[in-house]
C-alpha cells in the first residue's frame, strides 16, 4: 500500500490497522528505568536496580487519540516529524479559491478549444467509395493500413 512512498503525511485516522501500521513507522525509543530499594532494621541495606527497556514511540491507541491539531511527516532516510496542521482558511491566497468566495475552476472547459479533422483519401491510394464505411472513426495510420490489407485480401 505504501511501498513507493518516500513521503507520507498521516493527518490522522479511524482505521485499526493504520494506526498500528503508523505506530510500527514511528519506531522504538529506550527508556531507562532506575529502581531503589531500602531496608531498615537491624541491618538495614540499600539496592538499586539499573533496567534499560524498549517502548514504542507511540502506540496505536496513543496514535489513534493524537491531536486533531497535529499530523505526523515521514521522509525516508530522516526520523518522523511531528508537526501542527497548517489552517488553509487563514492563507492569504484563500480568496484566490472557491471557499475564499472566489468563482469555481472548472477543469476540462472546451469553449476555446480548437480541432479540425481532414481526411486525405489520396494517402496510400485510398479513394473516397472505399473509405464511406469507416469516415465516421478516427483512424491512425497502423489502422488504415490494416483497413487496406484487409480490402486487398477480399
């Protein structure tokens, strides 16, 4: 699912498996967990207990409850980021947009769009009687050459 990605921006969830899968991403980190202990009485004694553990960064419930305000970055080759979300509402250039109050993009518009189609029957020896059945198709020339083979075969 995520095998090309150099980069992956997680803004946040509601999927079990992703928050595990994010939580796997951020890695381990060791804790170092110092314990004393003391006894009194007749001969009292005092230890103290050295203990280096591994912990998850975080774990997918701690995933799974981050901030709203914050998204995770990783980048391959670099330590995960985390960082506040940027509020696209306050970008000066938010009037450039449709929620800015700014008239819609409409992606595709063909009003000025320019195409002219012509036929040259003489390609090849192509004569118009021979052509009436296929005007109405595009054809490239690989086609057209097929078109003509077949017709010689008939």
């Amino acid at each position: 699912m995520y095998g090309n990605c150099d980069e992956l921006l997680y803004l946040g969830g509601n999927e079990q498996s992703t928050h595990k899968y994010i939580s796997e991403l951020l890695g381990k980190e060791t804790i170092d967990t110092n314990t004393y202990g003391k006894s009194t009485g007749h001969s009292g004694s005092y230890s103290t207990n050295y203990q280096i553990a591994g912990r998850e960064l975080m774990t997918p419930d701690e995933v799974r409850m981050l901030d709203n305000q914050y998204a995770l970055l990783f980048i391959r080759g670099e330590r995960p980021i985390i960082d506040k979300k940027y509020n696209t509402f306050k970008h000066p250039n938010i009037k450039l947009t449709e929620d800015g109050g700014y008239k819609p993009y409409i992606h595709g518009k063909t009003e000025n769009s320019v195409a002219t189609i012509s036929i040259d029957t003489n390609v090849k020896g192509i004569k118009d009687k021979k052509y009436q059945d296929i005007a109405d198709e595009i054809l490239i020339d690989e086609e057209i050459d097929n078109y003509l083979l077949e017709k010689q075969d008939n």
